[in-house]
C-alpha cells in the first residue's frame, strides 16, 4: 500500500486554515488503514489519531461513549462498539494493532462509542497523534487537518478558501457527499411543496365548514340581527371560531405528531440502541406551528364572517 505522508509544515497551515471567516475549530490527525487482533479474530480498521483536547471540538465522542471513558493516554485507545462486538472485547481489554507500515503495538480498549453510523462504529479506533505518528511511522506529522465550520451549508466556500491560503487539497463534507446533498436538498424542497398544499388545504377546510355554519344558522343569524347585535359581532364570532378551530387543530396535532414520532423513533433503534432517525422536539418551531395554524384559521374565517354579518335579518329569517 502506498506510504502515508505527513503535511508539510502542518503546525502553519492549521493556523491558516484557522484564520478563515466561518472556521469555529481545527484539529490535527493522523489517519490510516490497519488491522486489529484479539485471539482469532482479525478484522480491517481505520486507525485515528488525534489530540484529544482538539479533536473533541470537531467531533464530540466524549457524549457519545457507550461504556467506558474517552482516555487514549497511555496506550489507551476507544473503539467502536460495533467494533467490539465482532472482535468479542470489552472495556480494559487488551488489542493488537498492526498498521500497514507493518508496526505493531499492544493497546488497552478504554471505552466503547457509538455515533451511529455503521462504518464509524465498525472500524475506527482512535487513539492519540503521538502514538499515530509512532504506528505510521511518521514522528512529529499530521496527514490530515480537521476543521469544523459555523455554517454547515458554507462548507464548500471555507474548503476554497482554505485551499487557496495553503496550496492543500480541501474537501468539504458537501464534496464528499454530493450524492447525500442532492437527495436532502430534493427532500427539502418536497417537503416545501407539502407543507404549502397542507396550509392550502387546511384553509379551504376551515372556510368551508365555516360557510357551511352560516348557511346552516342563517336563520339564528337573522333573528341576532333582527334583535340589534351589531354585525361586527357577528363578525367576531365567526372570526374567533375560525381561530379556535386552527388552533384546537394545531394542539392535537402536535401531540399526535410527538407521539407517533417517539414511537416510531422506539421502533426502529440500531443494534447499538441509538435511534436510527432521532427526533428532536423544537419547541419555539412547534409553538410557531400554533400560531401559523391559529392565523390559518383566522384568515379562513374572514369570507364567511363577512357573508354572515352582511345577512339581511328579514331575508334570512324568511328564507330559513
């Protein structure tokens, strides 16, 4: 296999590339192919070695940690806990690591991750850039920088910007999943045209049980009318029953939605335990759903409140 070679001058470059506008974090590794071996088990591995201070800026493990801590001081290292599971270890369990520079070391498994992604969770043991670069050997270098962004979505303008400061290959998650992007951008904007047809939907309805509901108590109406209630009263009622009608609709459907959702993200967890699609309750989104739905409702009401407070009393009450 071809040689793992260090950035040139890796200790400048991050400091470039820590200098660009949206870079909240930038982290330093060492990462290549090896294989782990406990008694006859003998599987294919990526080794990742890191700084851990920094790398928990860029990816978290440390919340994600299944057993154990995140400590890969020592002779130390985490693992996947799908990982283990093929390998049949635990925590404090011993492991060999050979990397394909043909180096070989005894480490202590220190703790099991899960982030939830089924090659990560596989196949990466991480251990610290020190003990990396002497598996590798590769003393002193860095074969990768890692960087997170404030903005996920301008990942792509950060990676030109960083190439064009340090001459180096950047590339971005979105580059690197291309595919994934079209899809989620497609499925965004699905969900877009949806969520219009519903509020489209949801109007009419409203609208129309409305009309129905004054069509229906045109006879009530009159004798209001006839009575001396002022129109814009009339006006007012069916106004606030539009709006308690969007409303009423919104509280249900948000608990029912809620849930469904948590039962459905109970229904399909990983082997790991991790929900396979995670849902988070937004609240502050949830309550704007409300008040969209009770100005849905609101905005509905307005023809048939009109129609009503505009009935005749006479023409109403004969024609009812």
């Amino acid at each position: 296999s071809q040689r793992l070679r260090s950035i040139d001058q890796w200790p400048a470059v991050m400091v470039q590339a820590r200098r660009v506008g949206g870079v909240t974090a930038a982290s330093p590794g060492v990462t290549g192919s090896g294989v782990a071996t406990r008694a006859d088990a003998r599987l294919p591995i990526v080794i990742r070695g890191v700084d851990p201070d920094l790398f928990l800026a860029i990816i978290d493990l440390r919340s994600r940690m299944r057993d154990g801590t995140f400590d890969v001081s020592g002779g130390r290292v985490v693992i996947g806990a799908t990982l283990a599971e093929d390998l049949g270890i635990g925590v404090g369990d011993k492991l060999r690591l050979a990397s394909t520079e043909g180096v070989e070391d005894v480490v202590t498994v220190a703790g099991l991750f899960a982030l939830g992604n089924e090659a990560v969770d596989r196949t990466w043991v991480v251990t610290s850039l020190r003990h990396a670069q002497s598996l590798f050997t590769l003393p002193g270098g860095a074969t990768v920088i890692e960087l997170t962004v404030q903005d996920v979505f301008a990942a792509d303008r950060v990676a030109s910007e960083v190439q064009a400061r340090t001459g180096l290959r950047a590339d971005s998650w979105m580059a690197l999943n291309a595919e994934l992007l079209t899809g989620l951008t497609a499925q965004s904007n699905s969900k877009t045209m949806i969520q219009f047809f519903v509020v489209v939907s949801v109007t009419l309805g409203i609208a129309s049980v409305l009309i129905i509901s004054v069509v229906q108590k045109s006879r009530e109406i009159g004798i209001l009318r006839a009575v001396g209630t002022p129109a814009r009263r009339v006006l007012a009622v069916f106004l606030i029953q539009g709006g308690l009608l969007g409303l009423t609709g919104s509280v249900l459907g948000s608990l029912m939605g809620v849930i469904f959702a948590r039962l459905f993200e109970q229904l399909t967890l990983t082997p790991d335990g991790l929900p396979r699609f995670p849902v988070q309750v937004d609240l502050p989104l949830l309550g704007g759903a409300m008040l969209l739905a009770t100005g849905i409702g609101l905005a509905a009401a307005v023809v048939p409140a009109r129609r009503a407070a505009r009935l005749d009393p006479a023409r109403a009450i004969r024609s009812a």
